[in-house]
C-alpha cells in the first residue's frame, strides 16, 4: 500500500493500529482482499492521508496537514476506534 510506505510504517505496526490482523493487511496489498468503506476511512485517518489517495492513488496538498487539520482527525479516529471497539491508538 503506497500510503503505508509514504509514512513508513511497517505492515505489523499499521495492523495493530487498525486492530486488524497481519494476513488481513497483506491480503489487502496484494489484492486478494477488497477493503471495507469503514477500514479505508480508519487507514486514511491513521495514516492522516486523504481518501482519495488511499482508493485513487490521487495526491493533494492535503497530505501535510498542519497540527490543526491533524488534531481534528485524531478526534475523528478516536471516534472511529470506539465505534469499531478497537481499544489502543
């Protein structure tokens, strides 16, 4: 997954964050899985990259966010990780 290497994170570090397994991630990169609208939205927040560039591979000047931008997506994933009863951040 492209957005995973940008921000240099390795494949188990991105599964526990998402509270996925290993295999579930790989699958996921090597096209044998399709994501669920809720995990793309959880990815984008985790790795603070826009949608856009997860589905699309689409760049935009959203990728650096400042400490605003960034803080309100934490509060987004926090939100998210409850609805999901994912317990770590």
């Amino acid at each position: 997954m492209a957005a995973r290497r940008l921000r240099g994170l390795p494949r188990a570090r991105m599964a526990l964050g998402l509270g996925v397994s290993l295999e579930r991630v790989r699958a996921w990169e090597l096209g044998q899985r399709a994501m669920q609208t809720i995990e793309v939205a959880a990815i984008g927040d985790l790795l603070n990259v826009p949608l856009d560039f997860i589905v699309r591979g689409i760049v935009s000047d959203e990728i650096e966010l400042g400490p605003l931008q960034a803080s309100v997506r934490k509060r987004r994933l926090l939100r998210l990780r409850r609805r999901l009863r994912l317990t770590s951040v």
